[in-house]
C-alpha cells in the first residue's frame, strides 16, 4: 500500500471522532436524556474522565456530536455543489444532500431527531442549528437569485429549506414509513419546479404586459373581466412570452361544469351517426389548418415544426376519425334467460368528465382524451398544461364551428389548485389525467371522495432491450425514437437502452455517429431535428440529472451540455446526450428525467435482462429488437409493461390501446378499450309472463 499524503491523524484525533461516533449510537438507542456520559464511556470502554478530558462533559461531548452530523452534511452540500454548474443544479444539490439516503439511515435520523427536540432548550446546540440553517438558506439564495428576483428568491429559499425540514421531520415521527430519501427528493423537486415555474412566468409576464397578443376566445380570457391572476406562456425557442392567461377559479368552474351538464343533454340525446358527423368536421378541419396549428403548437411547446407538421395535428385529426367510426356501434347485448324472460344491457355516457393534460403533446392529449368522451356522449371540460395553455382552446373553437352544442366542451385555464376544482368537483363523474405519478396519486385521491372513475397515463423509466441478433441500424434508429424525438419529453420513452454485450461496441459506434449528426436548432426551421426543452425550469432539472449521471461515474459518450450558440442561448435547448458506463442504480437510470438523456446498459443473457428491466416502479412501455420473433414474443409476454414495440419503438396507432402498469398508470388511451372508459354498464331484465310472489 502506498503511503497516504499529507499529515496523519493523531491517535487524540481518532480517539475524538471514536467518542462522538459512540454518542451517535447512544443517542439512537437511548435518546438525548439517556444518554450519559459514564453510558458512553462505557460503550467506548474508557474512563469517564477521559471522555470529560476531551469534551470538558456531557454537553460538550453531545455538541460535538450534533456538530458532526451538520459537518457530514455541509460536506456533501459542497461535494454535490462542485459537480453542478447551473443554478437550478445547484439547488438540486443542496436539495439532494439534506435529503440523502443516508440521513433517512435509522441511526442518522434517530440521533437528528435527539437533537432536534433539545435546540430550543441548549444553547450550543441552538447555535449550531442557527449555522446550519444559515448556510443552507445562503446557498438556495444565492442559485435563486440568478432564476427569479431578490425578494422571492429569499422567500422561496425560507420555504424550500423549511419543506426540507418538514419532510424529513415527518418521516423520522413516523419511523421512516411514511417516506424515503427518493420520495422525499421528488417532492422538493416537483414543489421547486412548480414555485420556480410560476416566478419566472409571473415576473416575464410583468415585463411583458401590453405587449402579448393571443386570439379568439384566448384574448377574451386573457384581457376580459374574468377574475384571477394572469400567467404568462413562455416561447421556450427565445425565452419571449407568447401571451397571458387568466387563471380559472370556483366561480368559472362550477360555470363550466353547469354549461356542460345542460350541454350534455341535448348531446346525449343525439343518435351515434349525429355525434359522428361532428367528430369527422372536426376532424377535417383539424387537417385543413394543419400548418397554423402546427407553428402555434411549435411556439408553445419548443418541438420542431418537422414534428408538429406530421404529428401533433395529424393525430388529433386520426384520433376524432377513429371516434366518429365508433360512435355508431356503441351497444350493449342482449342476454337469454330463458321462455320467461330476457335481459340487455345498455352503454350510457357518464355524464360530464375532465381531462387534465400534459405540456408535451397539448393538442395530441386534448384529442386523445375528448374523441372518445364526446363519442360515448359525454361533455368534457379540459384543463391544459399551464405551460401549454393555446392550442386546446383552438380545438375548442373548431368543435363549435363543426356543429358541437354549446358546454359539450370547454377549457379551463390555470394551475394545480384549477385541476383541484376539478377532481373535487361532485358533478363531474370522470377524470382523465396526463402527468406524473404524484399528481396522478393526488387525482385519485379527490376523485376517491366522490367516487369517480379515473384514467391515469403517468410517467415511465422504460427499457429498451437490443440482443445480439437484432439488425444494428434498425436498433439505433429506434433507440434514437426512444429517447430524442421531441426532445426526449415522451412519457414511454426507452432511456433504459440493455445492449447485448457483444453487439455494444458497434452499437455505440453507429449511434454516436447518428447522434452527432442530429440538427439542433430553431424550432420553426424545417431543417431543425432537436427544438428546445419546454421551460427554464425544466431544463435546468434536466442539466442536474446530467451533473448527478457524472458524479455517479457514468461516462458522457454525446452530449451533456446545454446549447447557448448563437440565438439558442435565448432559448432552453439541450444537447442529445448519451451516457455509457452505467449501473442499475444510478439516478439517470430510475428515475424519469424526460430530457435527451439515454443510459446505455450492457447484458449477457435473456433471463437477466428481463429481470433488471421489470425491477422499476414504472410500468408503461417496453421494447425489444431481435430477429427471433419466438424470443421476441417470449420476453415481451414477461416484461411488466402496458405498452410494448417489436423491431419498433414509439409508433402510437389510435386503434392500438395505451397506457400503462404498477406506477405508469390506470386504464387505457385509444382503441376500443377507450369506450368502456367513457361509459357505464346498465342492465335490464325484461319479464315476459305474469309476476308471481309468496305474498
């Protein structure tokens, strides 16, 4: 062994650091009052006057502890500080080292705990929490500054360090089962997102006003009497607001869900030939104004018009097509029972329902979700993504001009608290939602007051598996499918990539070629291939899981930075990356990043790959390239997945039903399954003789 540089401990030294890990473990065990100095130095079998020699007595010795502990966690802040360049990384750091696995360890969490219910009542301790929280609120102000102003940058920094606390504090009171490291960092995550999302809208916003634009019924929101507070939507291309939207509250809920109920109705009334002549007008329509839907969709959302061209339109368009078809053959069945009697049952709408969507594919989604509700008979209200709040009103507008009744379907603009109005609503029977596994767990806990049905597409961490025998170039183009097109921000991607150790160098060499001759640049560009990321915020949490996959020791093979040339650096764009050398439990590999972002996985044989690729949360696609379509059935019939790709990854067809398992999500998206969804079950029994009773 060579020697160590620099001077060695002394044996005083580790003698010292001998005792405070002792006192740890008294403290865990029997708490701040049971812990006495004879107890420890018993423990650590020395005498009571050595302990009292270094410490000078109890209390020193428990403030050495405490300031162990805050030392052990300022270390990491800095460590994880040192790895990250942006400022949203940055308070990632600080977030993820509070909140790091091993400050949820039994005897970590325990020994805090001791602490915290003694630093009112001692001062020494009262001071190194007061040192502790000083610097934790510092570094959050300090990365927030350069995101949001001066004065919201300190109460956000107040808040987010006080929800540090508060989480952690709820775990440990609990025993540690009511949360973990991971949930814990999730939801600062998401709050941090949501709170820095709002900021920088609102303060943009301010900048902005008299200065936007928007029209139809959008401007009216905007700029009419409508009560609440505008938000601004942000071109993520150049950074420049779009327009601003009023946020809906109780009062213009309730006036939706009272339009739909009466719309509703006559929209019910209507036979199924009635309802799809609507649909195909709209359809048709949808089609007609393909290109200015498209660059409003492109403006909004950051994807290159090349998508939204073929795309986002397009499969709106195919979806209220598929509907329309379906909406005629709606039926129940008719039952025999026999000479006395006979039995049908009946497909009825459930009446008014709500989708809630996601900012990747707002017009995809809004269509996704309304085609089959207004097939079945149902009214819709739909709440947009904040951050994509435009082309769901155009669909709105283009339902009415083909002949939908008036409430059948309207929007509602705004936040969480507008999707709460919502899922809380009494009158409204279903809720469809696009979005993450936290929201999806908060939907179905309103919806569970009154009983509602839900849909939940969440989110994905799906793998994508290549075995030796797969041809190469169809493999690569399917990775590239599975994790770059719109940016990455696709709910089934396959960023999980398991290559067959001996095809993985050739793999690699033809992706890395591929990839770095993707064309990343303005959206509106035809030419362009990758756009931008949909917001600041977004893309600054995807930079951070870029810094953690370099910390964890994965290996940049492309990519990996942010792209400022020229007028991009207005904008939030992100180069493909693609990282090699990774590990199953590594960041960039569990947790969904939804950002240009693939982890390369070797493997060696079927069994093992099918086991590492179910051992996610996740459940919702899957894909599997191979020439032996015997293995290929064989493993997809195995892998936990609602959503699976042979020699194919991310063809989404509106007669195939999607959705996802386990964490991904409840029920199904497109296809015929979407009826049952849509509707409920009545039955009849019809007597044909006389009715006879003991009575």
């Amino acid at each position: 062994m060579l020697p160590l540089d620099g001077p060695q401990p002394s044996t005083e030294d580790t003698r010292r650091r001998q005792l405070v890990e002792v006192t740890i473990d008294s403290l865990a065990e029997l708490g701040y009052v049971g812990t006495t100095l004879a107890q420890i130095a018993h423990r650590a079998g020395v005498s009571p006057g050595l302990v009292a020699h270094y410490f000078g007595g109890k209390d020193g010795l428990l403030d050495a502890a405490f300031r162990s502990l805050a030392r052990r966690v300022g270390n990491q802040v800095r460590a994880r500080l040192r790895l990250v360049s942006t400022p949203r990384g940055r308070i990632q750091a600080v977030i993820d080292a509070n909140l790091a696995p091993e400050e949820f360890e039994q005897r970590t969490g325990t020994a805090w705990l001791a602490f915290w219910g003694q630093v009112l009542h001692v001062e020494p301790l009262k001071r190194v929490q007061a040192v502790y929280q000083q610097r934790t609120l510092s570094n959050l102000r300090s990365s927030l500054k350069k995101l949001v102003p001066a004065d919201e940058a300190q109460r956000l920094a107040a808040m987010i360090a006080a929800m540090i606390d508060g989480v952690w504090l709820r775990a440990a009171l609990s025993g540690w089962r009511e949360a973990d490291s991971e949930s814990s960092r999730a939801l600062l995550t998401a709050f941090v997102d949501g709170r820095l999302s709002q900021a920088i809208a609102l303060s943009q916003s301010a900048a902005s006003i008299g200065t936007a634009a928007l029209t139809g019924s959008a401007q009216a929101r905007s700029f009419g009497p409508q009560a609440g507070e505008r938000f601004a939507s942000i071109n993520p291309a150049t950074g420049k607001v779009l327009g601003l939207v009023t946020v809906d509250g109780s009062a213009q809920v309730n006036a939706a869900v009272a339009a739909a109920k009466k719309g509703q109705l006559i929209w019910a009334a209507m036979t199924g030939a009635e309802r799809a002549r609507v649909l195909r007008r709209t359809a048709d329509i949808l089609r007609s104004r393909n290109r200015e839907l498209a660059e409003l969709e492109t403006c909004d959302t950051g994807k290159p018009i090349q998508e939204t061209l073929v795309v986002d339109v397009a499969s709106g368009a195919d979806c209220l097509e598929y509907f329309a078809g379906l909406a005629q053959s709606i039926s129940g069945e008719h039952i025999d029972l026999g000479a006395p009697a006979f039995g049908y049952t009946r497909r009825e709408p459930l009446g008014v329902v709500a989708g809630i969507g996601a900012w990747n594919y707002p017009l995809q989604i809004a269509c996704w979700k309304a085609a089959p509700a207004l097939a079945c008979g149902n009214a819709m209200i739909f709440k947009p993504a904040e951050l994509t709040p435009f082309t769901a009103v155009k669909l709105q507008e283009i339902l009415l001009e083909a002949g939908l009744p008036a409430g059948v379907f309207q929007v509602v603009q705004g936040f969480a608290e507008t999707g709460r109005l919502l899922t809380r609503h009494p009158d409204i029977r279903k809720v469809s939602l696009t979005g993450e596994v936290g929201t999806g767990k908060a939907v179905m806990s309103d919806a569970a007051q009154t009983l509602k049905s839900v849909t939940l597409e969440l989110g994905g961490k799906s793998p994508l598996i290549v075995f030796e025998d797969a041809k190469l170039d169809n493999a690569v183009a399917g990775a590239l499918l599975a994790n770059f097109y719109s940016s990455g921000q696709v709910c089934s991607n396959g960023t999980r990539v398991f290559v067959h150790r001996s095809i993985k160098a050739a793999f690699l060499e033809r992706l890395i070629k591929r990839v770095g001759a993707m064309r990343i640049g303005d959206p509106m560009n035809p030419e362009t291939q990758v756009g931008a990321l949909v917001s600041e915020q977004h893309m600054h949490k995807v930079l951070s899981y870029i810094d953690r996959g370099r910390a964890e020791g994965a290996r940049i093979l492309a990519g990996g930075m942010r792209v400022t040339t020229g007028d991009l650096a207005n904008g939030y764009f992100v180069a493909p990356t693609v990282f090699d050398n990774c590990s199953d439990d590594m960041a960039i590999v569990r947790e969904e990043i939804f950002g240009p972002v693939m982890s390369i996985l070797e493997f060696e044989d079927e069994q093992e790959v099918i086991e590492r690729a179910n051992a996610t949360e996740f459940g919702l696609a899957a894909g599997v390239f191979t020439n032996d379509l015997t293995r290929a059935h064989r493993v997809i019939a195995r892998l936990q997945a609602g959503t699976c790709w042979i020699n194919h990854y991310n063809v989404t067809p509106i007669e195939l039903p999607f959705g996802g398992v386990k964490l991904s999500g409840l029920g199904r998206e497109n296809g015929r399954a979407a009826l049952e969804h849509y509707t409920q079950l009545k039955s009849v029994y019809v007597a044909m003789g006389d009715v006879e009773a003991p009575y």
